[in-house]
C-alpha cells in the first residue's frame, strides 16, 4: 500500500519550509533510519530519517522549493514490487500519513519557542482520531492544577501526544497579540554600484524577524557594571593544574565555564530573573537552564546547559565544549537547544569592550559578558591595577524592575570576585 511522505514540523514554529534537496532518487530502495533529504525550516537545516521500508516511488516535490507547508505530500512510498500512484493518495485516507522524522539539526539561530509543535508520526501508524485529546497523565494533571486547556495545547511527544513540557510550555507562552494586515511588498531597491546579492536563508530571516519582534515588543533596559576577574583567574589555574592529564576525570576549564556557574548560582539565590512575562501571570522558572550563545556559519545558535546550578564545574565545562562541537558540526538535538530559562553572551574573546544584547523571548533576561582587561582601579585611598570586565544585563521591564536588575548584576559581581562558593 502506497503512504505519503509528508513535509514534517521540524521546529516549534514551523509551519512551511524550503525542501533543500533529495538525498535518494525515485526507484531507490528505502530503509528505516535512511536520511531521505534535508529540509530548511525556521529553525535550522534539518536531515529527515524515515521510518518505514520501501521504495521512493515518486517525488512530489523538487528539491528547491520553498514555501512547502507542513503535512502537505512531498513524496510517495511504495511496498517493493508495487505500482505507483501517479498522484498522492487523498488527503485524509488511511495511506496518507508521515514518513519521515527529524534526525540532526545543522545551523540553528534563532533563540527558543514557548510551545513545541507536534512530532510527526510515523509511516502507517494512524493518527489520533479528531477531537481525542492525547496527553500523559502527568500532563493531564499538570493542566488541570493549572487551568490549561488541552485542547489548545500542542503535544512534542510521540504521535503529537501532550507531555509535562508542552503544558508547562503553554503556562509560559504569552499571548499573541493581533496580526496587523501586511504592507505591501517594497521594490528591491536598484544598486548602481558593484555589489553581490546574497539570499537570506530561512535562518537568517527568522533572525531578522524575531530580533525585529523582540525590540518592537519587549520593553529592553540596561544595567552594566565592572567585575574584577583576577580571583576568578586564579581559581581556574588552581582547578586546572589539579585536572588529570587524561581519563575520564580530565578537565580543562575556561573563563566562559566558570561565568556560566556563576549565572547559574547567582540566579537561583534572585530568582526573580530566571522568568517569563505573560499577559496573565509571570513565570518563574523551577530550574535554571542557562542558553549560551554560540557564533556558527548562518547567524548563531543557543545550546543550553540545563540544571546549570547543580553541576559541577567540570560537568558544565564538559558538556559545554561537547555541545558548542556539535553546534557549529550542525549535530544538535532540537531539544538541546530549544527552552532555557536566561541567556548568556560572551564576546570577550573579541575584545570588545562592552555591548549591549537582545533578549531571547519568552526570557526575561539576557547577560552580555565583554573582554577582561588590565584596569587602573581605585583599592583603599589607593591605585591598582587589577583584571576588569564590564557586563551588561538586558532585562525585560515588564517583569524585572530596575532595582531587581541591579540587585542581580550585583550578586553575580560579588559571585566572581570571590568565586569560592562556585566550587562548594
């Protein structure tokens, strides 16, 4: 019997997406966990498993096309020895279901989405029947304590079933305001001088039009502050030379490794911070998952280190240098770097001298970290020179106060300059 392959939700926010190309021809022969193509959507270029057998009978659409929406056909997928349809079976027929699944992300920027779409299922497994709520029970009794209806919430488990991260999800998302109607379209203007146009991907432009979204709609403000590092260079030193040289328990810890625990731990003793702002209600987040931002080649990607607070500084600086590997490899799960509760930007390997960054909704708070630099600074009635920082918190006025801000910027200050409590 005939199935459809259908265009898969790769991203919590997909709802098209461009097929980039066929990794297998018609008449080739299929198997379960073969990668098929490679998708670009919203998110990040995605390779596509099956997960089913057979033939790739035919293909509906060619590779290059954008704009495919999601669970439209995109193939057809016949037993061996079976005769091709020359069209897509009927939408809503037993044969139309998906056949494909995400495997590895490649580049991804765009920072993470309150609510995870639906997997899509696998080949010839039925759907679940209209108006049937699939969820788990925990989910069920999470959204009952809560007030969510499951009926509007979207599942990311298997089959589109609801699952505790979905509800939590939906209690986090704000609300979405009116879709104003579109302009119209502007011309391309004409360039008289020599020039080479490149064509913005589907990443680069959800960049520009989340980053566009959250200046037009979070109220940003700022609090900087200078932090000395030397104690903290020290520690780290101290650490260092007392790692194995090689085994299982070898470690090398970096300055990011260290500021990541301190975010960490300094947002869990003011957790106001480590929040969302809803139109409802603001969400204060049980866990700290710290979202570190990460430079690849289409824009920039946030891995999250997630239970930053109760790791070990060899667990986070392990786990960070394996996931900033995979990230600009393209081999990140979804799921590594999909929520987070607080972003962290550090551009002190530029030497940049201070900048400012732009939230990652639905977070409240981003910390920009610049360049260390020797600093004469002013100890007792006296000059000294010491190693200085300057770190910019960009928080989101509608759930953190200006007073919050400062109290958090200062507690992470004190948190680097006596840096002992991040070991203990």
């Amino acid at each position: 019997m005939s199935v459809n392959i259908l265009m898969p939700a790769l991203s919590p926010t997909m709802t098209e997406g461009k097929l980039a190309r066929w990794l297998k021809k018609e008449g080739e022969a299929i198997a379960s966990g073969d990668v098929i193509a490679e998708i670009e959507t919203d998110k990040a270029t995605m390779e596509v498993e099956a997960v089913d057998e057979g033939t790739l009978g035919r293909i509906l659409v060619e590779a290059g096309t954008e704009g495919v929406k999601v669970n439209a056909p995109i193939a057809i997928l016949v037993a061996d020895g079976e005769a091709v349809p020359d069209a897509a079976p009927t939408a809503g027929a037993p044969e139309a279901a998906p056949a494909a699944q995400a495997a590895t992300p490649a580049v991804a920027s765009a920072p993470p989405a309150a609510a995870p779409a639906p997997a899509p299922a696998p080949v010839g497994e039925a759907a679940p029947k209209a108006g049937r709520v699939f969820a788990s029970p925990l989910a069920r009794r999470i959204a009952a304590q809560k007030g969510v209806d499951l009926g509007a919430v979207k599942g990311s488990g298997p089959n589109g079933r609801i699952v505790r991260r979905d509800v939590e999800a939906a209690l986090a998302a704000p609300v979405a305001a009116p879709v104003a109607p579109k302009a119209a379209p502007q011309p391309t203007p004409t360039i008289d001088v020599p020039h080479t146009a490149v064509p913005n991907s589907s990443v680069r432009k959800v960049i520009a039009r989340r980053l566009t979204e959250a200046k037009s709609t979070i109220p940003h403000f700022y609090v900087a502050m200078d932090v000395e590092l030397d104690a903290l260079l020290a520690l780290r030193a101290q650490l260092n030379a007392s790692s194995p040289a090689e085994g299982p328990g070898a470690f090398k810890l970096s300055v990011n490794d260290l500021l990541i625990k301190a975010v960490a731990v300094t947002l869990r003793r003011v957790p106001k911070v480590n929040a969302s702002y809803t139109e409802d209600a603001t969400i204060l987040y049980d866990d700290v998952d710290v979202s570190v931002a990460v430079s690849v080649p289409d824009g920039l990607i946030t891995p999250i280190i997630r239970n930053a607070d109760r790791k070990s500084l060899s667990q986070i600086s392990n786990e960070a240098k394996e996931l900033i590997a995979r990230a600009r490899a393209g081999k990140l799960k979804p799921q590594e770097f999909q929520g987070g509760s607080f972003s962290i930007s550090n551009m002190g390997m530029y030497g940049v001298k201070e900048f400012s960054a732009i939230i990652n909704p639905p977070q409240a708070a981003i910390l920009a970290i610049a360049a260390g630099e020797k600093r004469a600074v002013v100890k007792g009635d006296a000059l000294a020179i010491a190693t200085v920082m300057t770190v910019t918190l960009s928080v989101d006025h509608r759930v953190v106060d200006g007073a919050l801000a400062a109290e958090w910027v200062a507690a992470f200050r004190s948190m680097v300059e006596s840096p002992l409590s991040l070991v203990v």
